[in-house]
C-alpha cells in the first residue's frame, strides 16, 4: 500500500470537501440480468454469489479508482483488490472473509471456498489487508432491493449488497443490487460506469470463463 496526497489528484476538491462531511457515503440501485450467472452456476455446480463477486471484481478491475482507498490522511493506493464477504460461523454468529481477485475463475472459486469454509470453521475474519477492499453482502434467503449500510467513519470501502434473485418467467432471472461510495473516492458517473460494466461481465461470463 502507498498513501497518496489528495492534492496531487484530480480527486482533491472532492477530498478536501466530503472528508469533512458527516455522511459523505452515496449509494446507488440497479437491476441486473443474471440469467447468465444462473445458468452458468448450475452448469459448472458453482455458488451464484461467487460468480456475483467474480464479476464484480473483474468490473473493478479495469479501474484504477478500485484500487484507492479513502483514509483520514490521504488516499490509499494498493496494486491488488479482493472482494469482502460476509459469512456465518459454526457458532451462530457472523463473521467475514476476503476473496483476492485473480481473473482465473477455477482459482478464484478455490479462494472463495477455502476462504469462506476457514472464516466458518474458525470463527475468525479471513483478511488480506494488502489488497483494497470492495465490500458484498448478500441475504441470499430474502428478496431485497438493496442495502444502505451505516457509515461508522472507518469503512469508506466500495459496498454492495444484494438479495435472493427472482425469477421472471419464462427464461429471466432479475437481481436488484446496491452500490455505497464514498463521495471523495469518486463520483456518481464513475460509480454508474462501473455498474454498467458489470452488466457487461454477467452477461459475458461464459466467454470470460474460458480466459
């Protein structure tokens, strides 16, 4: 990790203003087709909301502003990125795990498994604090529109939230999802240039599973 000065980007009047607001965190909804990720996931027997993270890693991948990181003295830039999860434990509770980005869908399932299996096991937080982060949440029992998540000042990581998807007959499946950012880390064309992209992965992911 590499801490950057706001001043030397073109971020820095963004920085300099929303930093100093008491809730500077915006959150987007949009819903996507995900009959592809559905289709795919049955075929090749793996977790949907591990070809939800893929694709949103793969999104974020080719932006630089995925890999920055707002802190309370600068901007942080990392080389790498990994996608946070939320995972029950075997005690009841809660906990989470990071799953790094490769562009490898075989090895990224691997992580995502053993990951998830360890933070399940151990009860522990599963973390790779030298990637940036890119926060996901998924209730996948319930229908949902989306998420608002608290902003506790220590969290200014991109989050994603999602529910169970719906089936719209005869051959579409729908999934509504949030996206929350931190207004100094980008604004609301970048964030919806992003989302777009992500589209464009589920829709693709047969051709991109391939390499």
């Amino acid at each position: 990790m590499k801490l950057i000065d706001p001043a030397a980007t073109k971020r820095a009047k963004a920085y300099e203003m929303w930093t100093k607001s008491p809730m500077p965190m915006v959150t987007l909804f949009k819903t996507y087709d995900v009959t592809p990720l559905v289709r795919f996931g049955r075929r090749h027997k793996m977790k949907f909301n591990m070809l939800m993270c893929w694709c949103i890693a793969r999104a974020a991948s080719s932006d630089d502003l995925f890999k920055i990181v707002v802190a309370d003295n600068g901007f942080e830039l990392y080389d790498k990125i990994a996608v946070n999860i939320v995972v029950p434990t075997a005690e009841g509770g809660i906990t989470t795990c990071d799953i790094p980005y490769t562009p490898d869908l075989a090895e990224f399932n691997r992580h995502y498994l053993e990951n998830t299996a360890e933070a399940y096991r151990t009860c522990t937080d599963v973390l790779s604090p030298d990637h940036a982060i890119i926060g996901a949440s998924s209730l996948a029992k319930h229908y949902i529109d989306g998420a608002v998540n608290q902003y506790s000042g220590i969290y200014k990581n991109v989050f994603m939230a999602w529910g169970r998807y719906r089936k719209r007959f005869p051959f579409m499946n729908t999934l509504p999802v949030s996206m929350q950012f931190h207004h100094a880390h980008m604004d609301g064309n970048d964030a919806c240039e992003f989302l777009d992209r992500l589209q464009d992965e589920i829709r693709n992911v047969k051709k991109n599973a391939r390499g």
